[in-house]
C-alpha cells in the first residue's frame, strides 16, 4: 500500500506530496507514519521528533525557524484540518538559490505533504480557524542552534495571505 503520492519536485529537495486516504463504507484509513516508506520516497535521515499543533484563529504566523551546524534537521509538514500557507527560504549560503523564497497551500481538503530540506526556514499562517498542523523533524530541537526571521518583516510580510497575523512572543522577538 503505498501512502503518498509525488505530485512535485521543485528543487533539490524540495518535495511536494498527497498523502492517500483510503475510504470505505466503516469511514477512512491512512498511515500517518510508515518509517519505511519514508526512507524509501521522502527522506534519508532518522525522524527524532514528531509535533501536532492546533491553531485556535486564522491568521496565526507560526516561524520562521530552521537550525544550524550539526543540528541541521528536514521537516516533513502536512495539515490535518483547516488550510495553511507554506512559506519557505533556502538559508545556505553557499547555495545558488540563497534566499529563494517558495510558497504552498497545505489543507486537509488537498492532502498535501511538503519535505521542507535542511537550512530553509520555514513558516505557516493558518488560513482558517480549527487548523491542526502535523510536522515531523529529523534532529531534535536545540535552541543554542535555533535561527530565526521575523515573519513580519517588509521582505516577507507581503508575502501572507492575510493581514491580520498573530504571532507568539517568541516569533517577535528580533
């Protein structure tokens, strides 16, 4: 049973995903993780955490974080309910596409599954109220290796969807 589906490459690694549910007259049925099959069609490295998070509002700016040196880690992010919009950014600077900025619009209703690569932050704004966002991760989070962006920053706040943003108090510290 195969339980994603590669819909895009974009770059590098850099991978766009539907995950397959499979229906029947009892209701629905998906393997949310199957180490196997992401070794085999998603990532290469060991998953050391796996975080759920709900959103109570639309609006709510989650990032942008990534880590650095040994503590480099991929995340595969997928939403569960709701809708969400995706911004990432390469952070490597010896990268050709430093700074590249790419967008996506996760939602339960899509299915969609983004392989965000190590050294891009990431970022999400919930586009509806109730939204649940599932993201695994292939290093522990250390904070003393934590980078950050201010989301709302003129170079990116352009780039949300909508205007009225809630972010933490973590998220605006800069």
């Amino acid at each position: 049973m195969k339980n994603f589906r590669l819909i895009k490459t974009i770059e590098k690694n850099i991978r766009l995903f539907k995950r397959n549910i499979f229906l029947d007259q009892r209701g629905s049925f998906e393997k949310v993780f199957s180490l196997d099959e992401l070794y085999r069609y998603l990532i290469k490295k060991k998953i050391h955490q796996i975080n759920y998070v709900k959103n109570k509002k639309k609006g709510i700016i989650r990032g942008f974080h990534y880590q650095t040196e040994s503590f480099k880690e991929q995340k595969i992010i997928t939403c569960l309910k709701g809708t969400i919009q995706v911004i990432i950014i390469n952070m490597n600077k010896l990268d050709k596409s430093y700074l590249k900025k790419h967008q996506f619009i996760l939602s339960k209703k899509n299915k969609r599954l983004l392989i965000v690569p190590h050294m891009y932050a990431n970022a999400y704004q919930t586009l509806e109220h109730d939204t649940e966002v599932l993201y695994f991760s292939t290093n522990k989070y250390t904070q003393k290796y934590e980078k950050k962006i201010y989301p709302l920053d003129k170079k990116y706040k352009k780039f949300w969807r909508l205007k009225n943003s809630t972010l933490s108090k973590k998220d605006k510290e800069f």
